[in-house]
C-alpha cells in the first residue's frame, strides 16, 4: 500500500493511504480485451493503455463493436451497444477512440 506518513519525534502520528490515480486522456488506436471488464487501448507507436469499464461508460458502435456502418441519411448511424458487445468486438480487435477517466472509460466509439 502507498501511504504518507507524518511523524513527530520518530513516532507516526498520521498515515493516510495514497488511492491509485488512474490515467486521463483520449486515446485513438486498436482495443484489445485482457479480462472482464478490462481492455487496452494501443496508440499509433504500439503503447497500450489499459482501462477499466463501468455501469455508465458509454459504448457506440458505428459497425464494430454493434450498429451500422451507414450513418449517412437515412442509416443508423451510431447505435448504444452492451458490454457483452464491446467484449466480443475486442476479442477480435478493432479501432476506436476511447475516452478515460482516472482509469475509466467513459466513452468508447469505434473508428467506421
């Protein structure tokens, strides 16, 4: 466990465990699935980033992951898709821009 701890005289007075920060950012590059409810995102250099989803990370597939590659008039467009889903697409690998929050997907979109 990581924790600051402040001491008078050589005798701990308080320690206060330090939480994991998780990573922030926009990645775009493939998904790969390592485990439930956990995935990697790969950069253009090959860099992989992992990520962790939750009840509320949004999931939007334009073919991918679920939905339809005709967003033009009159097509699908992006369509809400399920963990179960995404866990299928992953294991199989595909592009998408994915958005994470101390550690946490909030949005993924396929690249189609």
């Amino acid at each position: 466990m990581n924790a600051d701890v402040e001491m008078t005289n050589g005798i701990a007075t308080l320690v206060s465990e330090r939480r994991a920060k998780g990573v922030n950012g926009t990645w775009f590059g493939n998904v790969s699935y390592l485990a439930p409810g956990k995935y990697t995102v790969s950069d253009l250099k090959g860099t992989e980033q992992q990520f962790f989803v939750a009840e509320d990370t949004e999931i939007w597939g334009y073919g991918d992951i679920c939905g339809d590659t005709n967003t033009g008039e009159g097509g699908q467009g992006g369509t809400q898709c399920t963990e179960a889903e995404l866990e299928t697409a992953a294991k199989k690998g595909f592009s998408a821009e994915v958005v994470i929050s101390n550690g946490i997907a909030t949005t993924i979109r396929d690249d189609h």
